[in-house]
C-alpha cells in the first residue's frame, strides 16, 4: 500500500535523521535545565527564582534583553546576541562540515584543531605582509582566505596519505599532526615581526588583519545586527555548505567518495582508486578547517594569541558534535552549528544576568554531545517503529478482489502469454 503525505514525508530517512537529532537537543536542554534547577535548589545564593531564571535563559537566552525596572527578565529581539551568534557560528559550521565530510567517507577527521591552526597561520602572513598600499585591499583578502584553505588541506592531506598508503589510523596521524601543528605555528610567529606590541603592550598576541587594511566586509549585515561582530563570513560559510552538500550527492566524485568510506575494497574493486579518494577526502576536510580559521581572523576584529599552546583550539573539536548532531548532513550542520552558538551566547547570558557562571552551559552541551553519540540508537528506535507500523499497516490491508473476467481467462487459458501457452503444451 502506496504511502501519502505526512506519512510518506515522516518516513523519509532525512526526516528521520533530523528527528533523532531534535530528541537529542531536547532531551540535553531537559537534562540541562534539571542540572541548573539542581545547583539553584542546592546553593542558597541562588535560590529557587534564579534558578527559573537560568533555565529560562538556557533555554532561550539568545532573545534575553535583560531585565526590567521591577528586575524580571526581559525577551526580545536582540540584535546584538543574535549578530554575536551568527559570528560564532561561522567557524564551527566549518569544522562541522570538515568532520562530517570525512564521515561520510569512512574517516574520522579528529584532526581538525591541527587544521585550522594551519590555515590561521598562512592566513595571518598573507594578509599581514602583502602591504596594502601595493595590492588593494580586497586581493590580500583573496588571497589570504585562499592561502588559509590551501593550508588546511595540505595539513589534512598528511593523515590520508598515511592512512592510504601506509594503513596507519587516521586517529593517530591526526593526533600527531594537531600537536605538531600548534608548536610550528607557535615558532613561525615568534620568529615573525607580527607581534602587536603597540597596543597596551600586549604579549603573545598578532596584530589583527585591519593592522593591513584587511577585513571580511559586512555587506549591511552590521545594519540588521547593529553593535555585533557579524560580518558576511556566515553567508560564505552557508554557501560552502551547500557546494559540500552538492559536491557529495549529485556528482559522481561524491559517489566515489562514499563508496571508498562504505566499502574500500568493493570500491576498488569496482574501478575506484581508493587510496587517491581517501587522500582527496582528508585534504578537502583539512581545507573546510583551515577556512574555518581564514574567516574567523579575517573579521578583522579578532586576535590571535600565538604562545606555546597546551591545550588545542575548542573550535576544531566542537565540529565533531556538531556534524554528530546533523548525522553528518551537510545541510544539518548549518543549523546545528548554529544551535551550539546558540549555547555559547546562553552562557555569557547567563553569566550576565543570573549568579550562575557559563560554565553551566559546558554541562548543557556536554550532555547533548553525549546524546548526539547516540543519535543513531534513536535512529534505530524511529526505524523499528516505522517498520511496525507498516507491517501492521499491511496486515490491516485487504486483498485486492480479482475481476471475474480475469478468473474466467485463466480458468479458459486465454489470457496466458503465448510462450507460457507452448510451455504448457
């Protein structure tokens, strides 16, 4: 029995996808808020009220203003947070799309923080050292955001050419590769003359690319969110999605690359240079991650703080939730990486208004990255119940009667096919 509309659109194995990750954003917010309750009930400074409040505001701090005359919260448009989050998102829908697309090709691009660095640091010398007052403005810019993504993806390309020639676990080589990544590049710029010094005697940190002249233009952006840092980077990073998206379901380079992440040697054997796709796959992951860095610094209002790293940028692992949360859709990642921008943005809120601090929301996205894990369990779970559906729905069917004409053809032999009619001679 043919399905129809809404039943035929929920059983869709998109829709699907999406479900299983919207339970596991809200189960997380339900196990966050029950976190936050907990901690207020238990510390008197807080206090019951407060702690209605933070949920509230975890819940929906994106949209908080702040608080009245009488001290009650306050929701609205607020173009700032909004703006903020918009520009927070760039970066981690980037490394979103860098995990997911080596997902989706049977590998586990952990070593994106590696990445990015990379693509940070050849963006940073570009813009920085080609003098704007030879080549304008908007070509550095080019140039620097290219320089940052061909950066990226030979940095990514190093674990797939291990992977596919030496069979060492990508894992590992991505391991070696982060930390390998966050001392060469702490060298390069302390070597450099890009230092800024100037400002307030500053230590450890790189002039900002406005230093060159250099920055993302905003393209009215800033008119819609006024006072934000949102600047057209998202409306990139929202495009390159989209050409991942097509890249990986409409052309036969795509097939390629999911056919080696099914089933490596059933590719090759089917004519498919795997090693040469595995290579491809990581290199194109490395570039989404090094991008992610080119537009961040690029905004030209942010610093980069170049000393001796002992832990790894969070942007680069916080891809892998996100593309775990979109189930390694491209599409998905856009608006799962702007719902972990969304949490960040909470948590200042939080800090701001309530006595809990952002560390909260640490709780809260750990809780859905955990969750995220187990999206495909849910997946499972939505699967059996369709399939229960649909053979009770089968069961419940009657047959179909069958005309008397055809009875009496069959019962006469007329209506059987000529070869069968000799057959049965």
């Amino acid at each position: 029995m043919k399905e129809k509309g809404l039943s035929s659109f929920m059983n869709k194995n998109g829709t699907r996808s999406v479900m299983a990750s919207l339970i596991s954003i809200l189960i997380g917010l339900a196990a966050g808020s029950l976190i936050i309750l907990i901690v207020g009930i238990s510390n008197p400074s807080i206090g019951i009220k407060s702690a209605w409040d933070g949920i509230r505001i975890a819940v929906a701090g994106l949209f908080s203003t702040g608080r009245d005359a009488a001290g009650a919260l306050t929701f609205g448009f607020n173009s700032t947070s909004i703006g903020n989050m918009l520009f927070r998102a760039t970066p981690v829908i980037l490394t979103g799309l860098s995990v997911a697309l080596a997902f989706k090709t049977g590998l586990f691009n952990i070593g994106a923080p590696g990445q990015y660095l990379a693509g940070t640091a050849a963006t940073l010398y570009i813009a920085l050292t080609i003098p704007t007052t030879v080549v304008p403005a908007w070509i550095v810019w080019i140039l620097a955001f290219f320089g940052g993504m061909l950066a990226g993806a030979v940095w990514g390309a190093i674990p797939g050419m291990l992977k596919a020639y030496l069979n060492i676990n990508e894992v590992l080589a991505c391991i070696m590769t982060n930390w390998i990544a966050a001392n060469l590049v702490t060298w390069l710029f302390d070597v450099s003359s890009l230092k800024n010094v100037l400002e307030s005697g500053k230590t450890g940190y790189i002039y900002k690319t406005t230093h060159n002249g250099v920055a993302t233009p905003k393209l009215g952006l800033d008119a819609i969110f006024p006072n934000s840092q949102v600047n057209a980077g998202i409306l990139v990073a929202i495009l390159i999605a989209i050409i991942v998206y097509i890249i990986l379901n409409k052309t036969t380079f795509g097939y390629e690359l999911k056919a080696c992440g099914s089933n490596r040697f059933a590719a090759r054997y089917a004519g498919i240079k795997d090693k040469r796709n595995i290579i491809l796959a990581m290199a194109l992951a490395g570039g989404l991650a090094g991008t992610a860095g080119a537009l961040y610094f690029l905004s030209g209002n942010t610093e980069f703080y170049w000393t001796t790293y002992q832990t790894l940028p969070a942007v680069g692992f916080n891809g892998i939730p996100v593309a775990l949360l979109a189930s390694s859709s491209p599409i998905g990642v856009i608006f799962s990486g702007i719902f972990m921008s969304m949490l960040d943005i909470a948590g200042l809120q939080l800090t701001n208004l309530t006595a809990y601090n952002e560390y909260i929301t640490d709780v809260i996205i750990a809780v859905i990255v955990y969750l995220s894990a187990f999206s495909l369990v849910i997946r499972m779970w939505l699967d059996g119940r369709r399939r229960k559906a649909k053979a009770a729905l089968e069961t419940a069917a009657p047959a179909e009667p069958v005309p008397e004409e055809v009875k009496a053809q069959d019962e006469s032999g007329a209506g059987i096919a000529p070869d069968k009619e000799a057959e049965n001679k």
